[in-house]
C-alpha cells in the first residue's frame, strides 16, 4: 500500500484516531537476502547479507495510554498488551511485537503505547528475514522518537534477543543487522565476533534476483536449533584437543581434519561446512570487487553444496530450483540462501536475462515440484527507519 493508503487503513482500523491523522507516523524495515555465509553468524564468523526492498511497515499513532494494540492488515488478526506485561509466548505472530517490547525495557529503553497496522511486501516464512523485519519495524514504533538517536546495531543486537530469548529461536546476529544497517546498492560485510563491518559494492550489470520455491520454511525450535547445538558440539570436542578454541571461528582447517577421527561424523560435517564457509565469504567479497563472475558462479555452487551435503540444510525444491537456474544463459550464479528447510534462492542474473530465469522457474521448476513459484528482482536497500 502506499502511505496514504497505510494511514487510511490506521484510521479504518481505530476510529477514535481518525482526529489525529496527522500525528501519525509509519516506520519500515527491510528484509535480507544473505549472498554467502550460512549458519556462520552464531558461529561467531563472517556473513554477507544485503538488506533489500521488500519490507514491513507499520503506520502507528502514539497512545494517551500504556496499551500496543496492533492489526495486521493481511489477515485482520488484532492483538494488544499493555507496556509493561509480562506475558507469555504463545507461538502466535504477536510474540515478535512482545519480545521487542520485553527487550527495550529490559535494556532500560522507555516504549509508548501506540495504535498501529502492519503491512507487508516480504513473503513469510521464506527466509527472507520477515521476523527480523518485523522486529525492528516495532523497535522503531515502540521507540517513537527515540530510535533515531540509538546505533542501529545495537537496536538489532535487541532485536536479536528478543528472538532468542522470547521467541525461542537461536539465531544469530545477521537478519537483523541487515535490517538495522542496510546500505543502498550495497551487500554488507559483517564479522559476527568483532561486530566491525562495512558496505561491498554489488557489481555493476548484474540483477538481484530472489527465487522463492513455494515451499515454506518454518524454524522455530526444530532444526535450526538442531545446526546450533551440533556446532557447540563439535566447538566442545576441538576445544579438548586446542583450549583455545571458543567458537568454530577459531578453528583452521588443518586442526580441524586433524581431529576428524575423534569427532562424530555428523558434527565432522557441520564443522567443515562453517570453517570452509567463512573462507568463501571472504573469497565471494574479492571476486565481487573484482567484478570476477566466473568467481562467484563457482562460490555460489561450492556454498551451495556444501549446505546441501555437509549442513544438510538444503531441500529438494531449493536443488531443484539452483539446477533450474544454472541452465539459463546470462544467469551468473546461484544457491539457497537463509537458514535453510525451503523458502528461497538468491541469484546474480544479468539483466537480460531475468526474464528468461523468470519463465523457466515458472514453467521448469514448476513442473518438477509441482509448486507455485515466486520470482523477484530486487534491489539493495537503506535500513530500517521512518517514512518522511
């Protein structure tokens, strides 16, 4: 919707503020796609997301009271808390906006009330960091005028707890430092250990494109978790052999294969997949400054592999929807992308030839899995903020 559309469905939605139309203010956060750098950010290593356009909004008015009543527009579902209620997580989408507002408190960050409706152009549930988005979409409303005067990475480190904490989900940092910190045009470098970062140029000629598989991911405390504890596994078990190893970050490839007869096979492979991971992270940033295509065709295979053998996380449609790709002339490079178990593919096309990846993914793809589709070109954002 556009904004004054957003403000229409505010008013619709809270009558009693259609007098205060004017006061009222919309914030937006972006969604991610990672280029390279799977399951590397709790693992203290090096990711390279890019913030990009489709995102969350929320128009909002401050309220005279202390309740967050809040509507989605998609579904109508309303829900509503006071400032300061201790409630439960219930698994409902509501907890993202109870989670943010535990956090901020909890950081000693004052929250208003506010009357508000959520609005959407990321799919969910399909890793592209729609909770992240939404997180720090609320963060903002909650904060009012106070957002602007916090690091934004600080607000996604809050964020992050409370998804961690609150939704119960153990991510790591990446989603929403792309959100808080996005760069217009740019991918971004993030250590996960030293928080330092900055912006790497996507290359010129080139088209974002995300591939969406009709399968949706859903995380939770499933596998997700699952990766997370298997790498504190293997972590345990390299740090009896060398104490100096606090995080798989920490570990070379040579005191990991030299290890490899005392590790369980399955925490062998998660391992090799985070410490190679890492390295094409780096790589995949050379050969994009390079404007080295042949480069990143072949990383975007290698990570995309090594999700699929060693991390395990990849699914048939996803290698269904890579094959698909790789076949069109003009398309560069491609691999899942996000934490894995459906949702999306992220491909560097060149222009002229996205329409041709958009048909063979629709008719292909669609064919093989028997799925619909989603294709969207995208474009490298600005992170999240308040609408003027």
């Amino acid at each position: 919707m556009t904004s004054d559309d957003l403000l229409d469905a505010l008013v619709a939605a809270f009558p009693d503020v259609a007098g205060r139309r004017a006061d009222a203010r919309i914030v937006r956060a972006p969604g991610r796609v990672n280029l390279i750098g799977e399951h590397t950010d709790y693992n203290l290593g090096l990711v390279l997301p890019v913030a990009i356009d489709p995102e969350i909004r929320i128009a909002y008015i401050v309220s005279e009271d202390d309740r967050i009543d809040v509507v989605r527009h998609d579904s109508g579902e309303r829900a509503s808390m006071a400032t300061d209620d201790d409630r439960s997580p219930d698994g409902s989408w509501f907890d993202y906006v109870a989670g943010v507002a535990v956090e901020l408190r909890a950081a000693g960050l004052e929250i208003h009330g506010l009357r508000g409706v959520i609005d959407s152009t990321l799919p969910m549930n399909a890793g592209l960091s729609s909770s992240a988005a939404f997180e720090l979409a609320n963060a903002w409303a909650l904060l009012d005028n106070s957002a602007s005067t916090i690091e934004p990475i600080r607000l996604a480190q809050l964020a992050q707890r409370a998804e961690n904490r609150y939704v119960g989900v153990n991510s790591g940092l990446m989603d929403q430092f792309a959100s808080a910190c996005g760069v217009a045009g740019s991918a971004l470098l993030l250590d996960c250990r030293s928080l330092e970062w900055r912006s790497v140029g996507l290359p010129q000629g080139l088209s974002l494109v995300v591939c969406h598989s009709g399968s949706q991911r859903r995380l939770g405390s499933s596998e997700y978790n699952t990766r997370r504890s298997q790498c504190d596994a293997g972590v345990a078990a390299l740090a009896r052999i060398d104490p100096s190893v606090r995080s798989l970050r920490d570990v070379t490839p040579e005191l990991l294969e030299s290890a490899a007869g005392d590790l369980d096979p399955v925490i062998l492979r998660r391992c090799r997949h985070v410490v190679a991971e890492n390295a094409r992270v780096l790589e995949t940033v050379a050969a994009l400054e390079a404007g080295d295509r042949e480069a990143i065709g072949h990383l975007f295979a290698a990570g995309h592999a090594s999700c699929r053998d060693l991390f395990e996380i990849s699914s048939p449609e996803l290698d269904a929807l890579v094959d698909v790709a790789i076949g069109v002339p003009g398309v560069v490079a491609a691999r899942m992308t996000g934490g894995g178990f459906g949702g999306c593919t992220v491909n560097l096309v060149e222009p002229d030839a996205v329409g041709a990846l958009r048909a063979a993914v629709e008719t292909d793809y669609a064919a093989r899995s028997g799925l619909t589709p989603m294709v969207l070109e995208v474009e490298a954002a600005a992170g999240a903020g308040r609408l003027a």
